[in-house]
C-alpha cells in the first residue's frame, strides 16, 4: 500500500502531473481515515514567491488525495529564521500574511500548517498560521509535527530526516535524509515508512577512522556546496591544485556538486614546488575529467619581490623594528596564487574561487589570509585533517568513480612548500612546523565535543599515546604551542568565507563567536595560591 505514497512523491519531485489512476488509488486508501502528509522541502531564505509556489504544489496533491492534514518546514515560509531581518525589514510581516492568505484559498477539506514570523514585544517570534477551508483560520504557537528542511543555507545544511515518534518512543516514520520528501503517515493505524539513517553521531570517543560519520559528512558537504551556488545564481568554481590533500578533497566534491564540466583546477608551481606535487595535481584532474592548466607564480613572485624591496627600505627609515625572520615570502606566494584565481573568477561567468583551507589549519592559524584562505566559498573548513584522509579513502571507495584520489595523495605528509626547513634542506612539512596531526585533531575534539580544560586535556589519555612514546614534557609542549597559536588565530576564523557546518560544536562564525581581542586568556589557568601572590603584589 504505501508505494502509492512512494509514487506519488516520484511525481511531484519530478514535476509530473498525478494520473487519475494514481489519484484514485490513494483515495481508496485515505476514505475516512485521518492520513497526514509531512512536506519535508528545500527551500530558500526569504524568498517567499520560490516557497509558496512549493507550498502550493503540495497542498494541491494533498487535496487530491484526501489528506486530512499538511506540514511544512519548522522555518515556514520565510525558509529560514531573518531574525534581524525582519527587525530591520518589518515590512516582510506582513508580506508574509499576503502569501499565506494566497495559500489558504487553496485549501478546502485539507488543513495546512505553515510557519512564519511575526514580531512580539520587538521580538522575532515562530508561529503558525492554520489554513482551511480558504481562510487562515487561527494562529498558533505550536504544531503536532517541528517537519525538518533539507537543503542548505549559507552555513547551516538541512540533513532532512523528519521523525515521527510512537507514544512510547519508538520510531513510527522516519524520510529520507538529504531529500526532499512528500512522507504520508496515519498514527492512528500506525501506517509509515521508516527510511535509513546515516547520522548517528557517537561523540563519545576519539577516532581516526570516522567511519560512522563519512557518509553524513560527504552529503553534507555536497549538498552545501550544491546549495550556496545554486541559492547564489553561481555554476562555476576555480580552485587551486597543489596536489596535496585539501585541494584534493576540494575538487572532488565540487565535482559531486556542480558537474566535472563546473570545475576548473589550476596547478600555480613555485620554485619550491615538488615534481610529485604537479604531476599528483594533473592527474587528479584526469581522474576527475576537469578542465585544467599549469600556471607558474615565478614571475608574479619575483615581480612582487622587486617592488618590495624599495617598500620596505623606505618603511624601516620610519620604523627600525624589521623582523630578522618573517613569513613575507609564504604570503607573497599564497597570495599570488589566490590572485590567479580570483582573475578567473572575475573573467568568466557565474564563477567564484575556492578556499581550500581546513579546520586544522584554522585552530593553527597555519593558513594565509588572502591566499588558500581566500575564495568565495570554503567547503572544507569544518573538517580536520585527519578527517580529510578519512574521506579521501571513503571517497575513494563509495563514488561511483573509484579510486579518482591518487593513492600518492594520501600517502603524502601534508605541506604548503612555501618555505625550505633549515634542519632537513627539504620544503617544511606542516607537522614539523606544528605537532602531529593525530594529535592535534583530538586536541580539537576533546575541546569541541567534551569541553575540556587545559589541564584536564593534559591528563586525558590520548589514542595518539596508545600508538606512539611521548612524555608528558612532549605533551605539554604541544598543547602549550596549540593553545598559544588558537589564541591568535581567532580573528583568521572571523574572515573565513562561507563554509559549510559538518558538526554540532563548530567553531564557524555563523554559530560560534569569540572576541578577537581575547588572544590575553590564560587557557592553563592559575591556583589559589599563584592568583593571591599577584594579588597581593600590585
């Protein structure tokens, strides 16, 4: 019986008309019975012509097939919550009143809920207007089914999944995630369809392999990207091919995304750039059958280089406080390659660059402001390094095109080669210049997830210890070298583009704000005895 629901879905997604035959046979089912459907949409911010008409869509075919009820989205009709829009914008109340009186026509026997925004004490507030028999009949502030959006908005990815409980908890009914979905239940027969679930999230422990989050990880970034560009009238993305992991993971999911023929990777070779790394970035875009070309950033360096060096003679007459060692020429090549980028970007249509940094980076700092920091759009900025192999090799696996990672791409120590080791004569590896990833990454995660304390981190046992010898020395040295980069790196995390949220705890700006002025907190703490000594000495 329930694949006449199924049907019917498979028609509205594919914008089909529903043959009378179909029609028929849902009515024989609904006849006297209390049937709802849950109208779990992708929708967009503000845009309440785009929403209504989708709204509309459903509430006819709910009245064809003899619905009792129809839910939508938690966000309603305005797709998302514009809290300061509409404080800043309050004409936007009453255009939302204008479509909801429009839908309401629509309804006879079939009663919807729909939410929107209305404005109490100054305050933006959800409510819900109850729409039947051609009228807004009531206004509510709560609803029998909190119906999940999928789809994403800037940030924030919808992973869909409405649920609908039992009384005693139990799942009656669960739609898919990642896609839209007409679900048809009746409670009262205990009539539904429980589709699977890919999000379990165990935050309780540490792992390297992530196995039980890639998947909800890949579609949530697929469907981030897919969405911002959409939602954003772009088709086109740019990005940097180093040959290295980010850029790597970067490509192929905006492959997913966007279509190969969406994609154009640039390979921009210094003078530091190793053989392995080109010839890695060109076939990665073979692999992935996107447009590709090498660039060399040698004479935009050397250029820049010329008309610095008079720049800086005549700023250290003013100024006598010149590094002796500074990360000048890491930038200037960072920022070469972003301006290679962005020229594509501003030359061809519908096209942004991409920024490629991670969220290791971002805790590090180890990023370059405008440069891989730089883009329109910053996929990967939610996902640690670890992660990022852990995908890769998911990837590599689970994509109908196996194998598109190069193996010497995830074999390779992470490295910008921007800048020559001292001590090795060899481009700086980026554990070298920082601390293992492995540890650096359940550094984040017992921050993120347990919200643990300096001291309370030095003393955890780390899965790093159970493969590697370190002392305690080796362990505090690296927290303190991690606590003092994360201090200063905060105003770096402020600047980032728009990225995608792939955790509950991130520390993107759209969720999680800190000052950037607060580079002086004190993250190892002090005892009694310390504090009451500078006290007492001022």
């Amino acid at each position: 019986m329930y694949t006449i629901f199924e049907t019917i879905d498979e028609h509205i997604l594919k914008d089909r008309p529903l043959p009378e035959e179909l029609i028929n046979k849902a009515l024989d089912q609904t006849k006297d019975k209390d049937f709802t459907g849950l109208a779990q949409l992708n929708l967009n911010a503000g845009d309440l012509e785009f929403n209504s008409k989708k709204f509309a869509k459903y509430i006819q075919v709910a009245e064809k097939i003899g619905l009792k009820e129809i839910y939508f989205p938690q966000n309603g009709i305005a797709g998302y919550f514009l809290n300061d829009f509409v404080k800043k914008f309050p004409f936007f109340i009453e255009e939302q009143k204008k479509w909801l009186d429009g839908l309401a026509k629509l309804t006879q026997k079939t009663t919807a809920y729909i939410g929107y925004i209305e404005i109490i004490n100054n305050k933006p507030t959800q409510k819900f207007a109850v729409l039947n028999n051609g009228k807004v009949q009531k206004i509510t502030e709560t609803v029998r089914h909190c119906v999940n959006q999928v789809g994403a908005i800037d940030s924030i990815s919808y992973e869909g999944g409405t649920t609908v409980f039992n009384p005693d908890g139990s799942i009656m009914a669960r739609a898919k995630e990642f896609e839209e979905q007409f679900l048809v239940i009746n409670e009262t027969e205990n009539i539904g369809k429980i589709y699977a679930s890919s999000n379990i999230n165990p935050y309780d422990k540490f792992s390297l392999d992530y196995e039980w989050d890639l998947e909800r990880t890949y579609k949530t970034l697929v469907q981030g990207i897919k969405d911002y560009f959409q939602k954003c009238n772009l088709k086109k993305a740019v990005l940097g091919l180093s040959g290295g992991l980010d850029s790597t993971v970067c490509a192929v999911l905006l492959v997913d995304a966007l279509g190969k023929e969406n994609v154009y990777g640039v390979s921009m070779p210094s003078k530091l750039t190793s053989k392995e790394s080109k010839s890695d970035a060109e076939k990665l875009a073979q692999n992935l059958d996107i447009g590709f070309c090498e660039c060399t950033i040698k004479p935009m360096v050397e250029t820049t280089n010329l008309c610095l060096e008079n720049l800086f003679s005549e700023t250290e007459k003013h100024w006598k406080c010149r590094y002796k060692k500074s990360f000048t020429q890491d930038n200037i090549q960072a920022r070469s390659r972003a301006m290679y980028l962005w020229a594509i970007a501003n030359e061809f249509e519908s096209c942004i660059p991409i920024a490629t940094s991670d969220k290791s980076e971002s805790y590090m700092g180890y990023a370059t402001i405008n440069g891989d920091m730089s883009g329109g759009f910053a996929p990967i900025a939610d996902i640690t390094k670890t992660k990022l192999f852990a995908l890769a090799r998911w990837m590599n696996k689970n994509r109908e095109a196996k194998n598109s990672i190069p193996e010497s791409i995830i074999l390779k120590k992470p490295g910008a080669e921007l800048a020559i080791d001292p001590n090795t004569g060899k481009t700086l590896n980026a554990e070298d210049a920082l601390m293992p990833y492995e540890f650096m990454d359940e550094v984040i995660w017992r921050i993120e997830n347990k919200n643990q304390s300096y001291q309370e981190i030095l003393e955890s046992p780390f899965l790093y210890e159970t493969r590697y010898s370190i002392t305690k020395e080796q362990k505090k040295e690296w927290l303190d070298k991690f606590y003092k980069r994360m201090s200063t790196s905060v105003y770096k995390w402020s600047i980032l583009p728009p990225s995608t949220i792939t955790g509950k705890y991130s520390i993107n700006k759209t969720i999680y704000q800190q000052p950037i002025t607060s580079s002086k907190i004190d993250y190892i703490g002090k005892d009694e005895k310390a504090i009451d000594s500078i006290l007492s000495h001022i």
